[in-house]
C-alpha cells in the first residue's frame, strides 16, 4: 500500500522565486510520484507577494501526480477530512518558523492528530547564517516551541550531519533524526559552453539577491587585482532587496572590464540553458542547507566558486570547483584569476570534473527507497 503524505509548504510550483525550497518539494513529489500518494498544502502567492494564478481552496492534480491546495491558510476542517480518508497518512512540515504552513500545522497535529505521523524537514532554517536573520523572533519561538513541545515525538529530516547537529542543539529532546540528503538532478553534461578563450570569463549566479548570499564579495575580490581582459558576471534571480540590490551595482560600476547585471528571476525551465553559457558558477553565500543552483552547477558540467558555508567541500581536489571561507578575499581574488586564464582545454578538465562530483552524489544513494523509508507510517 502506498503511503499518503500531506505536506505543508508556504510556495510551491508555479511558484519558484523562493528557490531551493520549491525545488526541494517539486523534486520529492516528482520522485515519490508512482510510489506514495503526495498531497501538497501551499500558499497561493509567491515570495514577493504576487498571487499565483491558481484556483484556491480545492484540490487539484499537479505535474507530478501529486494533488495540490493552494489556500492564505490550512484549516483544520482540510486536515480531519485528509486524515479521515489517510488514517495512517503522514504529516509533513517544509521549514520552522512560518506561522502558517509550520507553526500552525504543528500546532493543529498536536492537538487534534497526535496519531499521524510527522517528519520535518527544517530547510536550513536553523543554520547559523539563516538564524542571524530577525534572530531574536526565531530564538524566542524556539524556546516556546521547546516549552510547549511543539516538536515533540515528530522525525527530523536533515539533510546532512551539520543540520543534524543544529538540530540537536536547538532541540536536545529530539529522538528521532534521520539524514538523507535533497533530491539531486540528474547530470546532464548537453549543454555545454565551448568558446572559452585566455582573459575573458563569463561567471554567474543563480540566487536570491539578498545579503545572506553574499554576492559582494565576488565583486569585492574583482576589485582586488587589476583585471586584465574582459569579465562577465549576470546574477538570475529576483530582487528581494532593493537596496543591497543598488549597493552591488554601484560596487560593479567602478571595476574596469566587467560586465554586471541583475538579470531578474528566471523560470525553473529555462535554467538549463544558462549553465551552458557561462563558464564559472559564483556564489559565495554565508549559508546553504544544499545548493540546488551549486548542485545542478555540477549536474551541468560547471565548475563552482562558493564560500565553505554549503555542503560542498574540497572541490579543487576534485577540479569541480573551489570552496574558501569568506573572510578569504585574496583567495577569490587567486580563484578568479585562474579560471580567467584558462583557455578552453583546462577548462575542460574542470568542467569533467564538476560532471563527476555531480555524478558520484547522484549515484550515492537509492533516492525513491530512502524517502519512502522516511515517510514510512510505522517507521
């Protein structure tokens, strides 16, 4: 018998501008699609607020078999009527902190379905660079939702031992933690730039343009040498602040031979033909719980500049890419240079290199066996 699992998530497809999330959540309902019955409770906005042109408040038939209720919030009417026709369905809270699709939800489980099952998957949400942001809010709720036992007899997902380990922290009652990393792409090495030439580089970056991603510093390590030749740098994501937005640009305008530009958001459709334009991938972000962007970076045969912050280590070794702590400049300034010089032949290597990296974590693990584990009823 499959198993019936409800999810909870603010955005979920058509919406895609909160990125990795919607990623992570489409990606599991794709896998589980002929495997488990997956039922999805979403938001009907995307992240900037703009209303999804969906109807809302009923079930519908998403891409992946998967039904679909976009509503401003779940009811605990919707919930008894699922449970009533999944008895031994399975809860399932994207995130920790959304009073909507985390809070509430919990909140409703414990009173009223402490019976079914519940597994979160905290998203990177208590990530030390994801906890600076309105930290006093979130460590306040935390401490609540521990005195209340919000998360009490629930099973964490983590998708690597690091968010194990803030798990325990923050929760030290936590029984049950299983970790089973995000649902990769499948490498796809097509699409491919072929024109890579001495002194010029076209780098990019797919992200929300926010502080915490910390795309400075790439242009700060650009201003650290002189460049000689001609670089490109196009960020594809959308503007959620407007003012970090125009500090960029105005860093970008005073660096001779490059190119700078805020693209906007991109449909999750159109990226695969991005990576095969560019030859370097830069995302120095001070916190990733995964990566999709850096990961399909790999999946794509693009090498990858990223800070140490993200699940992904001791690239150069591999020649999929380089990963420096940020407060390393002169080490983005070095790695900068070198993909710059670089002509088509060297670039090759690397560009084989990120295929592998990409191909070794795809091929790791049986994907459709661990989750149906994880989402098991009696497990």
């Amino acid at each position: 018998m499959k198993p019936a699992i409800l999810s909870f998530i603010d955005w979920y497809k058509p919406a895609f501008k909160a990125g990795g999330p919607v990623r992570s959540m489409s990606n599991l309902t794709e896998l589980l699609k002929d495997n488990a019955d997956c039922f999805v409770v979403c938001g009907n906005t995307e992240i900037d607020g703009t209303k999804l042109k969906v109807p809302n408040n009923e079930w519908l038939k998403g891409h992946n078999n998967e039904q679909i209720f976009y509503c401003k919030k779940p009811k605990r009417t919707l919930i008894k009527e699922w449970t009533k026709q999944n008895p031994d369905g399975v809860f399932h809270i994207n995130g920790i902190y959304s009073f909507r699709f985390s809070i509430m939800p919990l909140f409703l489980r414990k009173v009223y379905f402490p019976k079914n099952r519940t597994v979160v998957s905290p998203r990177g949400m208590l990530n030390e660079g994801a906890l600076k942001i309105k930290a006093v809010k979130k460590y306040a709720f935390i401490a609540f939702a521990r005195g209340f036992g919000l998360f009490d007899n629930v099973t964490w997902h983590a998708t690597s031992e690091e968010e194990k380990s803030q798990i325990k922290k923050f929760f030290p009652q936590a029984k049950q933690i299983r970790i089973i990393s995000n649902i990769p792409l499948a490498p796809n090495k097509s699409n491919t730039v072929q024109n890579k030439v001495k002194n010029e580089l076209r780098m990019f970056s797919v992200t929300r343009v926010v502080p915490i991603k910390r795309i400075e510093t790439i242009l700060n390590a650009l201003q650290a040498f002189p460049v000689e030749g001609k670089i490109v740098f196009d960020v594809f994501g959308p503007v959620e602040d407007r003012d970090y937005a125009e500090k960029l640009v105005r860093i970008a305008r005073v660096i001779p031979h490059l190119t700078f530009e805020l693209k906007g958001a991109l449909e999750p459709e159109k990226l695969s033909d991005i990576y095969g334009q560019y030859h370097l991938f830069a995302l120095p972000s001070s916190n990733e719980n995964f990566g999709h962007s850096i990961y399909e970076s790999f999946a794509h045969a693009c090498p990858v500049l990223i800070s140490d912050k993200t699940p992904w280590h001791q690239l150069e070794k591999e020649k999929a890419g380089v990963d420096l702590d940020l407060n390393h400049l002169q080490g983005f300034s070095d790695a900068i240079k070198l993909f710059l010089q670089m002509e088509q032949t060297e670039l090759n290597q690397w560009k084989d290199g990120a295929f592998a990296f990409a191909q070794k974590h795809y091929l790791k693990e049986e994907w459709i066996n661990s989750y149906l584990s994880l989402f098991a009823p009696n497990d």
